[in-house]
C-alpha cells in the first residue's frame, strides 16, 4: 500500500509540473504514415520484380538497385539528418521529408505512364526512388525526438515503439499488395499510380497539421533541455562512451541480421523446395510477431523502465531462434518448423528496436536524441551491406538440388547461414556481458522534479495552523 501512494505522488508531483497535450497523437499519427508509406515506397518492386523488369525493360540486377538506392543514400545523409532534427527542429524535418516522399512518388509516376502511348524511362523511376530514399532518414530518425518533446516519461516508450513499427507495416502492406495489383507487366502503372496517392495526402497533412516541433510547454524534465548539447560536441561525447559504442556496435549487428533475415529468405529457402508462397508468408508472420512484440514490450517497459534487463533478454532469445533458423532452414519438408522459427525471431528480434532506441538516449543524455539514435541506425545500414556481401561470398554453386524452387542458378546457404548464426550470438554475448550504464535521462528529471518540489516548498505561503483548517464535504 505505502509503495503504490508513492507512486501515486511521485506522478501527482509532475502532473503538478508538466503538461502533456492531446495533440501528441495527431503528431504521432503523422509520423506513422510518413514512415509506413516510405517503406511501401522502397518495398515496391520487390514482390513484382519479374514484372518490373519486363515493363521497364531493364534486368533483375536493375531492379534490385531500385530498393537498394535506400541504403546507400542513407549512410552519407544520416550524418545531416541527426544535425537537422537536433537544429532545426522535429517540423521542419518532418514536414521536408513529407515532400521529398510525395516528389518521389510523383517522378516514379511520370517514368511509369498510364497510357500505352508513351514509354516508361528507367532512370526517371530511379530519380523518384532516390528522392523517397533521401525522405529516409528524415522519418527514421524522428521516433525518439518525437516521443521526447511531446510525451511523458511513462509514455515515451510506447510512441517510440508505435512510430519505428509502423516502418515494418509498410513493408508488409508492400509485400501484400504489390502482388495484388501487378498481375502482368502492364499493370505497373496503376501500382505507381496507388502508391502516389497517399504521399500527397500525408504531405497535405503534415505541411497545414504541423504547426510547432515541440508543444507549449514540456511534458518532461528532459524535454526541456531536449537537443541541448551540440551536435559535434555530443558526437565526441558519444565517442566517449564505452557504454554506448556497445550498443552501437551490438545492436547495429542486430540490424544487419534482420535485414540479411529479410533479403535473403526467398534464396535460402528455395534451395530446399519451398516455394515463393511459403517463402512470403514467413516474411509475414517475422514483421506481424514483430510487431506485436514491440508492442508488448514496448508497454512494459514504459512501466517499469527495464531498458537493460529486456533489451539484454530479447537479443539472447532472437540469437537464439536465429541460430535455430539457420538449422531448420536447411532441413527440406518442415515448413511448420520453419515458419515457428521465423514468428519467434520476429517476436523477440523486432521488439529490441524501440527499446534500444530508447535505451541509447537513456546512455547517453545530454546528447539529442536524434544524433545518440541516428548513430545506431548508421551502424546498422554499415554492418548491414557488409553483411550481405560477406553472406554472398560464402555461397558455393550446388550441382544436385532436387527439390529446388530457385531456378537457374543454385546456392548453397549452409555456411552462409552458419556465419550470420555466428555473428548474431558473438555481438549478443558481447552485450549481454559487457553492457551496464545508468539510466542518465531518467536521474536528470527525477533531480528536476525534486528541485521544483523544493523550490515549490519555499515559495509556498505559510501554512495555517492545524486546528483551523476545515473539511470540506
């Protein structure tokens, strides 16, 4: 009973201090599409890239650099994209990067026109491409600036976790529709054409909706002195900070798995006779766990601020279930154990996302959120091409597959896959043992907040004697 009234006066004493403003969720919301219809943007062509090649007349290799374009755009502009939302504020990248995603969109259109007339220019699809990949990092990096400014303590993990999941539903909704749509080459242009639609409307949005980068007044201690340190001061800060060089280097390994996990699934599995079908229907059930488990998660750290205990639990269990895939991945005619293997990766492995996120402001504060966060994005997209590359070259021709789905050119994945298990438990292992740091955000505003109940105390009226105050019914 005494720790429950605790804990309802210690919430009492920063309802008394900080506000928070409904319009938070619109913000939120905003946010959330931006990021959704980028990644249905990069996801385009993926599902449909046979189709994709024949209408725009190019080959598989083109159209791959048409989802790749996004990572290598995003290493280079990821440096400006933290200085700008730590300088110029959360408004002006936001509503930048609504319009770099609507332009894109548009210039795909133009290269891909709806009448049979004219002819559909490859390098106009991928200058709109390049323009949604430049919108990236604008929307990607805002998640944890965003929940700081406008969100309480007990509430900043859950929209951290709400804006960084809605990217992953992008892809699945990409991954769903485009095959809905695109039956033959020729219906191409209506894909480009509905995809084109929402960005508008999103920029529309965001441009008239978006009015301040923080609201009237804080709804925390450190949402006042958000961004404060700056940006090549916090960068050698951050560059001090064995703590979070870990998780830059741990978690960034983490990315660069997932993002093999998602590349390469349709290879891998082919091998042993699983078809396309089930290939994407374990890409779907990894984003719909995921995405549920960041949910989870996400809420009960909100309330109980074990940033380190379930960051560290989830990184050992997704090794885990990423060791056990890279098993049962090689193992034809078990697809159930397959696709279990894949829901629990996603379950555990996406969840790590926002919570670490989080816990790299917690390890780092005074630096902004967006450069203590942008960092770890980087360091995943680095480690994530490096992956790919190394994962590639360890593949060796197979003369005898008999159950292959793959088609003409036939891969091992065994010492591939065996690799990419390896990696994933020596990074975890690594955090797991290495990581410890104090929770500097959440010291600085619980000293905050006793300042002002001491600075409140002292300017208070004195009291009136006990016996003369009156009840009132």
């Amino acid at each position: 009973m005494g720790e429950d009234d605790d804990d309802d006066g210690e919430q009492q004493r920063k309802v008394l201090h900080f506000k928070v403003y409904q319009r938070r969720w619109f913000v939120l919301l905003l946010l959330c599409l931006l990021n959704c219809s980028n990644a249905t943007l990069w996801i385009t062509f993926a599902p449909v890239a046979n189709q994709s090649a024949q209408y725009l007349s190019v080959s598989l290799d083109q159209i791959n650099y048409l989802s790749l374009v996004f990572m290598v755009v995003a290493i280079p502009l990821s440096f400006g994209t933290s200085l700008m939302l730590d300088t110029l504020g959360l408004r002006v990248t936001l509503i930048s990067g609504a319009w770099l995603n609507m332009l894109g969109a548009v210039i795909r259109l133009l290269g891909a026109p709806l009448t049979d007339a004219m002819k559909a220019h490859y390098w106009v699809v991928m200058l709109g491409q390049t323009l949604c990949a430049m919108a990236q990092p604008l929307m990607v990096f805002a998640p944890t600036k965003l929940a700081a400014l406008w969100f309480p303590d007990h509430q900043r993990a859950t929209a951290n976790t709400i804006a960084s999941m809605a990217n992953p539903l992008g892809i699945l909704l990409g991954n769903v529709v485009s095959p809905v749509l695109v039956k033959t080459s020729s219906e191409i242009p209506v894909l480009m054409l509905s995809y084109a639609v929402p960005p508008c409307i999103i920029c529309f949005l965001a441009t008239v909706g978006l009015r301040s980068n923080a609201p009237p007044t804080p709804p925390s201690a450190s949402a006042e002195s958000s961004g404060s340190e700056p940006y090549v001061q916090g960068i050698k800060l951050l560059l001090k900070n064995k703590a979070y060089l870990v998780l830059l280097l741990s978690f960034g390994s983490g990315i660069a798995v997932f993002t093999c996990f998602s590349t390469l699934l349709e290879q891998v599995l082919c091998v042993r006779g699983y078809d396309n079908d089930f290939a994407g229907m374990c890409g779907a059930l990894f984003i719909v766990f995921g995405i549920v488990g960041a949910g989870i998660f996400g809420v009960y750290v909100d309330r109980t601020k074990k940033f380190i205990e379930v960051t560290k639990l989830n990184m050992s269990l997704s090794a885990l279930a990423g060791i056990a895939f890279s098993v049962v991945s090689l193992m034809p005619a078990q697809k159930a154990a397959v696709a279990a293997v894949s829901s629990v990766f996603g379950f555990f492995g996406f969840s790590i996302y926002p919570i670490a996120m989080e816990l790299s402001v917690e390890c780092s504060y005074p630096v902004g959120e967006a450069t203590s966060a942008g960092l770890i994005f980087i360091s995943g997209q680095v480690q994530s091409v490096l992956y790919i590359l190394l994962l590639q070259a360890l593949t060796q021709p197979l003369t005898e597959a008999p159950l292959e789905t793959c088609g003409d050119d036939v891969l091992s994945w065994r010492v591939p896959m065996m690799v990419m298990a390896g990696l994933c438990s020596f990074f975890t292992c690594a955090f797991v043992l290495i990581f410890h740091t104090r929770y500097r955000r959440l010291e600085a505003e619980e000293e905050a907040v006793h300042h002002r109940d001491c600075s409140s105390v002292s300017q208070r009226p004195p009291e009136e004697p006990e016996e003369q105050v009156h009840p009132t019914v």
